[in-house]
C-alpha cells in the first residue's frame, strides 16, 4: 500500500478533492443503509461494524450472519488489495470502477430482490467498490475524510474543539447521514434498488466533477 501523501493535509474543505470526499462519504451512507437494513445486518462499507457483527453472530444473537459479513470482508479486502495494484492515488479510475460494481449490484436486486441467497453476491459487489474506493481514498492522506467511518473525525472534533479542521469533520459527519437517511427511506419502502442507482449515480457525477 502506498504512502499517504503529505499535500493532503492541506487539502481545505473547498478544494476540489475534498468537495469529491464529502461526496463520497454520503455515497458510503446509501450503500451501507442498503446493505444492513436490507442485506441481513451486514455492512459493506464499515468494516469495523462487521467484526462486531461477527462477534454478536457468534454469541448467538438472532437476525446477524457470519457469512454475510466474512463476505463482506472478504470482498471489500480483494477491493483494497487490487487499489493498492492499480489505483493507489488516482481516484478517478477508483471510481469508475466503484460505479460499474454499485449498478451490477442494482441490477441484481431489481431483477431477483435481496432476499435468499442472492443477499451474498450483491453484498460482494458493495464491498469490493468500497474497498478499491477506501485504499484509494486512503493513500491520499487527507486528514478526517475517509469517506467511510467517523470514529477518529469524531475523536478530533470533540478532543480538538478550536482545531482548524472542526468545520470538515462536522460536514464528513453531516454528510454521512446525508445518505444514511435517504438511503434508509428507500430500503424501507423497499426500493433498495432505487438506493443503489442513486449511489451509483452520485459516485459517477464526482468521477465526472472531480479535477485533479
């Protein structure tokens, strides 16, 4: 894996790579509404969450699978490990890559739902976009925007209350839930498929916005 850069720690909030985090970090909540409201409690972007599923699995607590989230992490691994080959600092071809994998799984789901079996491919296909986007995204080296977890943005904001990147981990925060809540409203009212365009989509106009 290569190093991360050290230009990307001033990269401000209105640069064009960070405009291109923010907005894959909302990407990051649709896809991981879809797949733990509607692909059996596994997560295919947070990959954390899924060790803890794993545990909570294990311990026998009902509605969380072993192999929806060993699929996960195995797939969102090949992601990364295939970034750290081919993508590594180069975010556009990350996300094209990303795109095509998002609307494979959209197909998939308008033609067979997520129901059965088939939760394990479409869940594969999640995880390996976000692993080729988080090794991608990760040798970058842009302090607080991993585009998939919050823990350690949320650390700083609260141990580092006058730091000069408040505003940034307050909007990767802010839009976070700016995909986790419409993405939710879609799986919800069953229109998972829907949620997966809507990522594929957005995934796709940054590729196309982003300058860099």
């Amino acid at each position: 894996m290569s190093t991360p850069k050290a230009v990307g720690a001033t990269t401000g909030d209105g640069d064009p790579l960070a405009l291109a985090l923010f907005g894959l970090t909302v990407v990051s909540g649709l896809i991981d509404a879809v797949s733990y409201l509607g692909l059996g409690h596994v997560f295919a972007a947070n990959m954390t969450g899924n060790v803890v599923v794993i545990g909570f699995a294990l311990a026998g607590a009902p509605g969380f699978s072993v192999l929806g989230s060993i699929t996960s992490l195995a797939a969102f691994l090949l992601g990364a490990n295939l970034a750290g080959r081919l993508t590594a600092g180069r975010l556009r071809p990350a996300l094209a890559a990303e795109t095509v994998l998002h609307l494979a799984a959209a197909a998939v789901v308008f033609a067979v739902g997520t129901g059965g079996t088939v939760q394990y491919p479409v869940i594969g296909l999640l995880a390996l976009g976000m692993g080729l986007r988080n090794a991608t995204v990760r040798s970058l080296g842009v302090p607080d925007l991993t585009t998939t977890v919050l823990t350690m943005t949320l650390t700083g904001l609260a141990a580092e209350p006058g730091s000069p990147r408040r505003r940034r981990r307050v909007l990767a925060a802010l839009t976070m839930l700016a995909g986790v809540v419409p993405g939710s409203v879609l799986v919800l009212h069953g229109q998972a498929g829907w949620a997966l365009v809507a990522a594929a989509a957005l995934t796709a106009v940054t590729s196309v916005a982003y300058r860099g």
